[in-house]
C-alpha cells in the first residue's frame, strides 16, 4: 500500500512507545533526564558490541545471526529512548535532523 499510514511512521512509533509506557504507568519516570540517561545508557551499549572489534571485523558485525540481533535490538533501544525523549519535549526528530544538516553544509561546505 503506497501512502499508507502504518506504526512505522515516527508519529505513529511514538504513540505506541507513549501507549506502551502508559499502560505500565511509566510517565512519572520518563522525565527528560532519566530519559536522556536511559538513552545514553542504550548507545553504550551498542558501542559495547563494537568495542574490541577491529575495523574489518566491525564491517561484517551483521553477517553473525547473534551479532546482528544484538545490534538491532540495541538500534531499537537507542531509537525508542530518543523518541520518548524527543515526545516528552515536543521536538520533532526529523524536523531537527534536517535543520543540522543543512547548518553543516554551510559550516563543512563540500571541496
């Protein structure tokens, strides 16, 4: 279905995150710095499975079953912690996305 409005659209991710917790009453935790440090938490973790890794081997990290699970599970964590927290402070993820990068190309203009 071409244009279809699906959960997997960032709007639609961050209502079932905020349903989710809400059915667990989590919103008294998720404050913008436990929010933040949960995040933060989350990348390390993902920074773990690359940490002894040497560059070849960090490029066939998703040729592995194991590794590639843990590696979009911790995707998954990381991307989920940013979206509440981006909920929570009613930022728009993409909206700020864009507007860096098009700072950046004025900063760090191409050669």
């Amino acid at each position: 279905m071409t244009g279809a409005v699906t959960d997997h659209d960032v709007a639609g991710l961050q209502r079932r995150l905020a349903e989710f917790a809400a059915a667990r009453h989590w919103e008294p935790f998720h404050t913008p710095k436990n929010l933040a440090a949960a995040l933060s938490v989350e990348a390390a973790e993902l920074v773990e499975i690359f940490q002894w890794l040497t560059p070849e081997e960090s490029a066939r990290v998703m040729d592995d079953p194991d590794s590639a699970h843990r590696v979009t599970d911790e995707v998954a964590d990381v991307l989920a912690y940013l979206l509440q927290f981006c909920e929570v402070l009613g930022v728009d993820p993409l909206e700020a996305l864009a507007a860096k990068i098009d700072r950046n190309e004025h900063r760090f203009p191409a050669p």
